[in-house]
C-alpha cells in the first residue's frame, strides 16, 4: 500500500458488478442519452453510450494503484452486507450512530425519473461476466467474509 496512505485505516465498499451495473445505468440516464433499456445498453456495442464506454466501471479501478496494480485501501466491505460497514465506523467514532447518511440520495431522485427495473436476463449476466471478469472475481473474493484486511 502506498506509503503516504498507510496512516489512515481506509476501507471501501465494494457491489456486486451485476447491481453496480443496474445502479450505474439508471444514475447515467439522469444525465447522458443512454439507450432506452439495458439490454441496448449492454448488447448493442454501435451505440455511442454502450456500456463498454464506461471504461471506469470497473470498481478495480478506483481501488488499485496504476502503476503497481497493488490495492490502495486497508479493509473491503461488500454492500450488500452493509450493516458490517456501519459496525466498523461505529467502532472508530466516539458515539454512537445509527446509520451512515448518504450525501447524495440517488434513490430518491430515481423514483421520479425514467429508472429502468429490469432484472438481468442470462444473456445480460453472461456479458456483464465477459467485461467485468475481474471485478467479479474480486467480489467474490471478499462477499463471504465479514471484511478484508489488506496485508500488503
């Protein structure tokens, strides 16, 4: 881990890629001209707001350093076991907390816009597999475990 980073006890938490994805999809709409539904969005590779333009979708990405690839934060937390992330900052405040807030609610702004519900279809899956590959194993990684603690 990098050395100027070592003093702060970082952590992260990462999703799962297919709900990174379905999130990252609906929160793109909001701003850009993204195709009607997912499946044009994952499938159709001629359209200028494909899913592979999104070269920084890849959780990996923001969590490796570039040059070394080495992970850049001590813990990793899966949000779907989200509780555990508010035991551990619990753990270094002082006081209690009952939940973290979210600065920005993008749940709350969706239900008025156009999001897109849809459940992955296998053929979604099996391509969110092909560009996220790394991204899923990493997950995988760490989904069974409380928290990872990064020994490097």
């Amino acid at each position: 881990m990098n050395e100027e980073f070592n003093e702060y006890d970082s952590f992260t938490v990462i999703r799962h890629p297919y709900s990174w994805v379905l999130s990252q999809y609906n929160y793109f709409k909001l701003y850009y001209p993204l195709p009607d539904t997912l499946d044009v969005f994952i499938h159709d590779e001629s359209h200028p707001y494909h899913l592979k333009k999104y070269q920084s979708l890849n959780q990996l990405d923001y969590l490796s350093d570039d040059d070394t690839g080495e992970l850049m934060v001590k813990r990793i937390f899966v949000f779907e076991k989200y509780s555990r992330v508010i035991k551990f900052v619990q753990s270094k405040l002082t006081r209690k907390i009952r939940s973290i807030p979210h600065i920005y609610k993008i749940d709350d702004i969706l239900k008025e816009k156009n999001r897109d519900r849809s459940t992955l279809t296998s053929e979604n899956k099996q391509a969110l597999e092909h560009y996220f590959k790394d991204d899923i194993s990493f997950y995988q990684r760490f989904s069974n475990s409380a928290e990872h603690e990064n020994t490097n």
